[in-house]
C-alpha cells in the first residue's frame, strides 16, 4: 500500500469540508415527504417528466435492456413492487449494511430507493389484475413508478453518509471503493445523487475516477441544491469529465431551491415535483437535483442500449449536444448546454467525437496533481476501523501528453541552432590552426593553457625573415 503524501492546506480544508458536511443533505429532498395512501396509478399519473423531456418518445427507440446502472447511494430496498426485477446485484462500500448493499443506510435511508425508482423504476401490477401488455407508447402502462430505462439492470451501492457511520469508514473511504466497485461488476453508466459544499475532493478520490474514465464508464451526479447549501457546485460534480446535472421548475426554467450553479453543469433536467418510491412499498413526492440526475442517468442507458460500442465520450456529447439551449446563448452556469431532450438524443443524428465536452479526470491530474497519483485505498489509521481489504488493481496514472506540433518545431529550432553554432565554432578554430600553421609567426602557445592563439599585430607592421645570413 502506498502513503499519502502530506496534504497542502487547500487539500487539508477540501478534507474537512467533505467530513463535515452532510454529503447527502446538499442534494437530497427539497420537501421530501410521504403522501397520504393513494392508488398506485396516482403516482405513475404525477410523472410529468416522462411526457415533458421526451422519455416516452425515446422508448420508441430503447427502454435500457442490457445496461447496467450502479446507484451509489444509500442502499435500495429490492423489494418495492415497482423494481421488481430490477436490482441484480450490490455492495456495501458503508462496512455497516449488508453484502448486497440493499439495507438502507445513512441519514437518508430512503433516498438510494427515491431515487432507483425514478431510474429504473418497472411498475407493477395491481394484484387483482390480469397481465397487460408491456409499458410503453404501444400499451398500457403499468401502476406505479416507471422509470426512465425501466428495462436497465441496477447495482445497488450503499454508501453511509450525512451522519457518523458505525463501522468508522468516512466519505473519503466510501466514495472511491464504490465508484471502482462498480466499473468491476459491470456498470456501464454510475449515478451519484450526492454531493458535498466544496467544489475540491480529496486525492483519495483521483485514482476511482481515473478508473472509471480508463474503463468507459458513464458517471452522472447532481449539481446540489440552493436549499441544501449548494450555491455553487459541489464535489463530486466538480470532477472533469462527471456529467453534472443542474435541476428545473416545472416551467422549464432554473429551480431556485432545487438546483445549483457552476461550470461543471453539463446539462438541466426535472427538480421539482418529483415522485419516487420509499422503502417498504410506499411513495413520496419530493425534489432536488438528487432526483434530475436519474433522469438524466436513465437516458445515459438508453443510448448505451441502442448503442453497445459507442464511448462514454459519444454518450455525453449526444446528451448535452442535443439538449435544448436555455439561459445565455451557448454553455451557462445555470443549464450548462441546455435543458434535457431524451428524444433528441436518442433520435437526432450526432457527429462522432473522441473528445468528453466536460473534459477529463486524466488531463487535470497530470497538469495538477504532477504525476503524483493518490493511493487506491486509504492509509490506516492508529485505530484502523474494519473495512473490506483492497482487490481492486490500481489505476494508471496517464504519462505526460505529447508535445503539439508547435511544440515539437520550437524544439528542433533551438537543437538545429545550437548544432549550427557548434560547427561554426569548430569551423574557426580550425581556420585559426590552419593559418597558424602556416605562418609560425603569427601563433603562440598560451604557457599557461597550452592553447595556439593568434598574435594580433599592428597593421603597420611586417613580418620579415629573421634568420641570420
């Protein structure tokens, strides 16, 4: 295992901050509350969002059937009729829930469910009911919560945040083992409803998300909310190449609590408003850029569906090169590229790229962290608390990248003039020697150096021959 090198003041404070903040308040629940019992089909009629950002035009095209989705949160209840089938796998990264990561855990133990219903939500049956045709334009949608790709496979991650967790293991122990966690069991797109009051994250954190961009993985996490404390974007949001998500009113404008600002925000989707499931069985509504980013997540795996070999790097552009322009002309601090288009982005033709618009994790650690890349696990500390023994390998760091073009001609030009001022120095000594050689007269040896140099005499002068007769 390798040893943190000691942090700079800013690394320091960036450390505290994601210590003491409630990691999960800031992006979690603007008005969370449970409703008064309703028919199922009263919350599956209060999804506005499906109709409104062009999800259910999209399902024309793919409902996510293949795709895993890893939700880092704090753990999903399986059981919920709604995601029946949904959740296929799950870790504890919290060292205080079970295998499966499917105990709720945290200050929010209801949140990880919120916000997989929304995902990957299937809606269910009432039990009196015969079987109906699939949901979708071509039939009858089920009762419940539908989700944006409600046929995506689901790893459930939990993660204990927002309050002391048991087992001692903080936000900086659980973030990176659950991002790597989840690139190694398959997860093609990583939804991160979470966020914290600084813009900074800790190195701790580099090597997870490198991983993650190395392995082609879509991460996608929320911009954090006004009401949580979030004015600005908040790690890991911040990270280059994340897909941030900035939150909206059900006038399509920026939400004024539901939402942040920054230059992160890769694109704006649904804040307000919101239904989910709850543990246990039930619904609430509730808001927040936690339930956006699910959204947005969902039609990630829509494209990954109907295009299996398209890069992470395709899948964002398609995204945020599609969404509707809102706010000031081009990319803004308020709806990054624009408000959210499921139907666009899965429809519209997208010229090809190799390049993540929000940039990449790799770029900014060889230009800020100088090479030096942080160690996948935490160091112990003097009371080592119990948590998982490292498997995972470790991420590379990426070499310096190659000089441009220009680069390359500014360097030739200063090697050539330095082999052309060589060879001229060369050149005269040997004319010197030369001259010398051939006129004794005209050289003498330096006593001191042993060096042939030249005698300098006045123009008046003539050498004549010196011999005797």
């Amino acid at each position: 295992m390798q040893s943190t090198p000691a942090p700079t003041p800013p690394a320091r404070r960036a450390a505290a901050a994601l210590t003491a903040v409630l990691l999960a308040a800031c992006c979690l629940c603007a008005g969370l509350f449970t409703a008064p019992a309703a028919k199922a089909d009263d919350w599956r009629d209060k999804e506005y969002w499906l109709a409104d950002s062009g999800i259910t035009k999209a399902w024309e095209v793919s409902k996510g059937a293949g795709v895993k989705i890893a939700v880092i949160d704090s753990g999903i209840d399986a059981q919920h009729p709604d995601l029946k089938g949904a959740v296929t796998g799950g870790y504890d990264a919290s060292g205080s829930g079970q295998p499966d990561g499917q105990k709720s855990v945290g200050s929010k133990p209801e949140h990880g469910t919120l916000v997989a219903t929304m995902l990957a939500g299937r809606g269910h049956q009432p039990a009196s009911a015969s079987p109906s045709p699939s949901p979708g334009p071509a039939g009858t949608p089920p009762d419940g919560v539908m989700g944006v790709a409600p046929e995506a496979q689901l790893l459930s991650v939990s993660t204990w945040l927002g309050s002391p967790n048991p087992s001692g293991k903080s936000d900086q122990d659980q973030i990176p083992e659950a991002v790597r966690w989840a690139v190694d069991n398959g997860a093609k797109v990583i939804n991160i409803s979470l966020g914290s009051t600084t813009p900074q994250w800790p190195q701790s954190w580099d090597a997870a998300f490198l991983y993650a961009e190395q392995k082609d993985v879509v991460i996608v996490a929320a911009a954090g909310n006004r009401v949580g404390g979030n004015t600005q974007v908040g790690a890991p949001a911040t990270i280059p190449g994340v897909l941030t998500v900035a939150g909206l009113d059900r006038k399509n404008t920026a939400s004024v609590d539901a939402s942040s600002q920054g230059i992160s925000i890769g694109v704006a989707a649904p804040a307000e408003n919101l239904v989910g499931g709850l543990p246990g069985g039930s619904y609430a509504d509730w808001a927040g850029t936690s339930g956006s980013t699910p959204i947005v997540s969902g039609v990630a795996a829509l494209i990954r569906s109907k295009w299996p070999d398209m890069s992470a790097e395709q899948v964002i552009n398609r995204i945020v090169s599609t969404a509707k322009d809102a706010g000031a002309p081009g990319k803004d601090p308020l709806y990054g590229y624009g408000i959210l288009n499921a139907e666009a982005a899965l429809k519209a033709d997208v010229p090809e790229t190799t390049v993540n618009p929000l940039g990449t994790i790799a770029e900014w650690i060889r230009v800020h962290r100088r090479g030096n890349a942080a160690p996948a696990t935490q160091v112990p500390s003097a009371a080592p608390v119990p948590s998982a023994a490292p498997t995972l390998p470790e991420a590379t760091v990426p070499a310096a990248k190659a000089p441009s073009q220009r680069d390359s001609a500014i360097g030739a030009a200063v090697v050539i003039g330095f082999a052309v001022l060589f060879v001229a120095i060369i050149a005269a000594a040997a004319f010197q020697l030369r001259r010398a050689s051939r006129n004794p007269a005209l050289a003498r040896e330096d006593p001191d150096t042993g060096v042939v140099q030249q005698v300098n005499l006045p123009r008046e002068s003539h050498v004549t021959d010196q011999r005797p007769s």
